[in-house]
DNA sequence: TTGTACGCGTTATCAG
DNA sequence: CTGATAACGCGTACAA
C-alpha cells in the first residue's frame, strides 16, 4: 500500500509539503504542486482514512440506526437527514438493527471510542437501560432518538418527533366522530414504546367518550405483515366484532386490509381501517389507507441540524421536539353503518 | 478522553498488558486481570477505535451500498448479508445513493484509502465508468456487484444475480401460454441494467413467439410507484391496449395494480398483471400479485462469502454466480378471456 | 515556501 | 506472565 511517503520521495518533496497540498493547496507553490499531483497520479496514492482521522481525532461519521432496512416509513427521514449531511459535510453510515439488539451503553461506547461523531437512532426497538454513568462526564453525547417515544430513563437522550399520544388520540377521535364504538387496536410490542403511546392515545380517546374497551380488541401485531394478519384475524372472531380497527403503523394496516377482504368482508363498509404514518403505499391500497401522516423529511432535518449542534459542544438541551402530525383521510374508513 | 495509558497508571501495570487484556485476556493473570478491570470502570475507558483500526490497518468494516433504504427487496438480502457478517466478525455499513451517483473509482477509493475492507454494491445504479486504472495493480479488490446485471465494462468485478434474461423470458412465456400476446413491459429506466436486461428477456420470448411488440408497449416506469402509475395509464389508453403488463418490480406492479383498477378495470380479467422480485407486499396485494421470486438471502450470503476470500486475498475470478429465480403464480395472471 | 521532527493511541515484537 | 519500545501514516508547530 503506497503511502505519503513514496509520493514526497518519487516528487521529491517532503512529506510535510504533500500533506499540505492534499490539505491546504494554497500554501504550496504552483511549480511543487505539479510535481506532487504527478506523483500522487503515477503511485495511485489514496490518503490513508485511518491514519487521517486517528491523527484528526474526529471520523467525520454518523450513524443512523434503523431497525430494518426495507421499511418504506424511513425514505423521507433519511431524505431529511441526508441533505443536512451533504450540507455540513458529514458521512452518513446506517446500522440496520434487525435482531441484534444493542444497549444503550453500546451506542455510547461508539461515540466513545470515536467510531461515530454522533448517532441517530431512528425508532430502534432497542432495550434500553439505565443511562450509562461513565466517569468522564456523561453529560451530553451526541446521540439523538429520533421518531420513536422514549421511555422515561432514557428522557436524558435529546429526541424529534410528533406528538404519538396525541396523534393517536385524535385519530381515534376521527373513528369515534363516524360513528364506531367498537375499536380494535392493533399495536407492534411491548418494547415499541412508539407504539405502546399510540395505544394509550386510543384508549384515552375512548375512555374520553366514556366508550369501553372489551377485552382482546387490544391485540399486538409485532410491527409486520404476518403479525397484523394474526392480529386482524383474532380480531374478526371476536364475539363483539369490532366495525373499525386502529393499527399502529401502515405496515401492518395493510396486513390488515387484507386480511379484512380474505374473509368476504368489505371496507369501509363493513369495517374501516385507520393507519398510521402515511408511507408511500398508503394512496395506493385498495382501498387508499386513511393514516395520520408524519412530517418525515423535516424530522430527519432537524434531528441532524440539532445532532450537529451537539457534535460542535454546544448545549442542546434534552428536549423532545415535537413536529406537527397530520390526519389523512381516505378511503378506507367511513360512518358507521346502522345495520339494526 | 481518556487513553490507555491512565488506565495502566491507574492499574499499576503497563499499556501492553492493558492492551493484552482487552484482546487477548488468557495470556493475563487472574489478579491483574481484575486490576486492570477496575482501572477500566473507573476511568470509564474505551479504546480508540480510530487508532486500533489505524493500527491493525483494517476497518472490519464492509460497505453495503443501496439506492434507498425504503425499498423492500433488499430486506432479504441484507439478512443473508447480516449473517454472514456476524459469524465473521465484521460490521456492515450501508450507504444509500439515493440520487447523489458515485462513480465506479469513488468506490475503489473507499478501499484503497482502507475506509472499508470491502464493498458489496446492491443494483446501485451508478454512473459506471471504465475500470479504474491503478499503478498498484487493480487486480481482484474487494467489491462485489450483486443483483444488478452489470455493463460490459465492468465485468472484471465479481456478482452474484439471478439470471435476469432468463428469468424474465420465462415470465413472458408464462403469459404467451396463457394465451396473451398484447403484452405492456414497463422497465425501470435507462441507467438500470438490471431492468433492461429483464426487458430484454421479455423481447426475446415475444420474438420467439413470433408475437410483435408494438411502439408503445415498452415504456419506462422509473422504478417507482408514481413513474409505473403514469407508464401504466400510456398503455391502458395505447389504440392496442395490452391485455397483460409485465413490470419490471414489484414496486411499480404495485402501482400498476392501483391504476387499473382506478381505471375501473378489473385484474386478472381484464388484464393481468405480472411483477418481479416477490416482496414481502406481493401475496397480500388485491389480487396476490403473479411474479418472479429471487432467492434474497441466498444471494446475501454468498455475496459475503465470496467477498470474505477476496478480502483474505484469494482469488474469487470476476465470475457471475448465478442463483436460481422461480415463478410464483398468484392471482394477477389469469387465461385470455376470449372476448369476441 | 518548504523541511524536520514529534505525537496521536494502539498493537505487536521482543526480552526479561 | 509482564514491560519496554518500535512501528502504523498522517498533520502540524517550528525552524530554516
């Protein structure tokens, strides 16, 4: 592997003078600079990005972690976040989360130990634990938890995203205003804090308009097309059949609607179905998918400019940002039917 | 930020048998062993990835780069990918190139100037230009092409495909026997290889079939839902209106899908529609879309594993490693209802 | 404008 | 089993 060395020697210059004109062009003589360039041109040499950023102390990397890859909620996030990058010049690497669960403290330990200048977790069903007490000062890392609600220990971690409660609530309220009284809710899991707020957005809708909710209308989905077909099928051997189902995500609403029409049924008219982050397939489903849209492409702005912020030192706080969300009607909800 | 010396003056012992301790702990005593344990905690160490990969001269990072995260078939290919990388200690990045296009040498860059030990480009369309010329040798680096069929110019870097042609000839031939010969394809675009090789194999069954392809029958889709939905509404208003339109994914199948029956038409008896590559969405669309699955993950895993031996430094040739596609017949297709 | 020389934090090779 | 020390390739303060 040819290194700055072999390029001063062929150029016959020294190391100190092609650094510069690698770095700082300008301070080198217009003669040297031609006699560097063809050397550089002539070995083939490529600075060495270890060596550069061990000696810059900064890599000049963030990371985004996502659960999956093949998640069609995340393009317009990435859109956002990705413009900032180019912008201010950062390199973005995303680390898929599939099943491999890391900490907390394995996020920090990357910013620690300098493999990232910062990270965004995008919604990363992740078992998060106690905030890492690390001697040095913990105050502050780079690191943002963008989309998904965090829970409570983990309030520390500075976070973009709608308001989930109150999106699913109103949502909610939308299906109560049709008519429907019998709800079914399908949320993703237990470690989704994202979607276990959707559900405590639904239900205090329905407790608002003192509507009960029956046991088994409440069902987990785990967040896929499988589940959500499971789900949905529990749902419709309920003995009190709900007339609108409620899904955390549109991902599985079109499980959902699938699952609905398998069974001879028709939506909207037999039953509506409601849901929730308008991805790009929501228009297009048969019927179009009524869903609460999220503002993706300003949430992964943000989350950068503000991520950046931190990455400089300056104080960001540990707020939630929270972006306005939208109810997106279409066609596959409507007023309840009086079948009596 | 904390170095590995202060853990050693803390501990009492010297660098090198922190050092051991962390990489190689059974060559360290019980006792110091907890010393230097302590040291660790207390100081809050974590070591420097910057100057350990600076050091070892090796990243253990592998590229993955993708159009777009969002786009469901390469779930698949990322689990075999994942897998692999796992049980071979190495860490995957994935790079989205949405729009901004990388040249061919850009990537060859990033592995000689050791950013990543290699590099896996999943049907990146990207500018490809000539093989980058180095005077080190240009033999056999790590990167690997996989799904997209790659240009001439370019078949001196390894793959791992389907056979695109094939595949899609079949598809075609399907549709012949069904008894179709107004056949539509709608192709990605003109930069992807990928779906010009499968519009080529859609060509070659008409022509073998003796069947005509008339102007107008072949338009580009733009491998996205909005550019299949325009594609599809030129050939429902084409003077010979296909009875059949084969599209070159899935994803844009899907939009197809959505705009006959915007158009009041029905699938299949009306026209059948057939997609390509067998996405997750493919069985629970309205009908279950007729298409060509592609082994996803066995492509992942063999793509690592040949990228492991050349980033050990043996020879894995510039061979394409064809995997084997299969036609999965759902309820888009159906026989040519005899209308006269 | 250019060259010399040092140091960044590790790991690896020796001797002890 | 442990410690001293030499690399790794680059950037930069300082001297020339």
């Amino acid at each position: 592997m040819v290194s700055i060395k072999e390029v001063a020697k062929l150029a016959g210059v020294s190391i100190a003078t092609v650094s510069r004109y690698i770095n700082n062009p300008d301070q080198v003589k217009d003669a040297t600079r031609e006699k560097v360039q063809t050397a550089i041109t002539q070995t083939g040499y490529a600075p060495n990005t270890l060596a550069r950023n061990f000696r810059r102390g900064k890599s000049g990397i963030i990371f985004v972690v996502l659960p999956s890859v093949g998640d069609p909620f995340f393009e317009g996030v990435m859109h956002g976040i990705m413009q900032v990058a180019e912008e201010l010049h950062y390199t973005i690497f995303i680390r898929e989360t599939q099943f491999n669960t890391l900490t907390a403290d394995d996020y920090s330990n990357m910013i620690f130990s300098k493999q990232a200048d910062g990270i965004i977790l995008l919604a990363s069903v992740c078992p998060f634990t106690a905030p890492l007490e690390r001697p040095g000062g913990n105050k502050q890392q780079p690191i943002i938890i963008s989309c998904e609600s965090v829970t409570p220990e983990l309030s520390h971690f500075p976070s973009v995203r709608i308001d989930n409660i109150a999106a699913s609530k109103e949502a909610t309220e939308y299906l109560i205003s049709l008519g429907h009284s019998n709800i079914g809710f399908i949320y993703g899991s237990h470690v989704s804090t994202l979607t276990l707020d959707r559900e405590r957005g639904f239900r205090r809708a329905m407790k608002e308009a003192k509507m009960p909710v029956a046991d088994g209308w409440v069902v987990e989905g785990g967040l896929n097309l499988d589940g959500a077909r499971k789900a949905t099928r529990k749902l419709l051997n309920h003995p009190q059949r709900p007339t609108a189902i409620f899904c955390a995500n549109d991902e599985m609403a079109m499980g959902t609607l699938h699952e609905i029409k398998s069974a001879k049924l028709r939506v909207p008219e037999d039953i509506s179905v409601l849901g929730f982050d308008d991805i790009r397939y929501a228009e297009i489903l048969d019927p179009p998918l009524t869903t609460v849209a999220q503002p993706a492409e300003e949430i992964g702005e943000r989350t950068m400019h503000r991520l950046c912020k931190a990455i400089e030192g300056r104080d960001i706080g540990d707020e939630v940002e929270i972006v306005p969300h939208k109810l997106v009607v279409r066609r596959s909800t409507s007023p309840l039917k009086k079948s009596k």
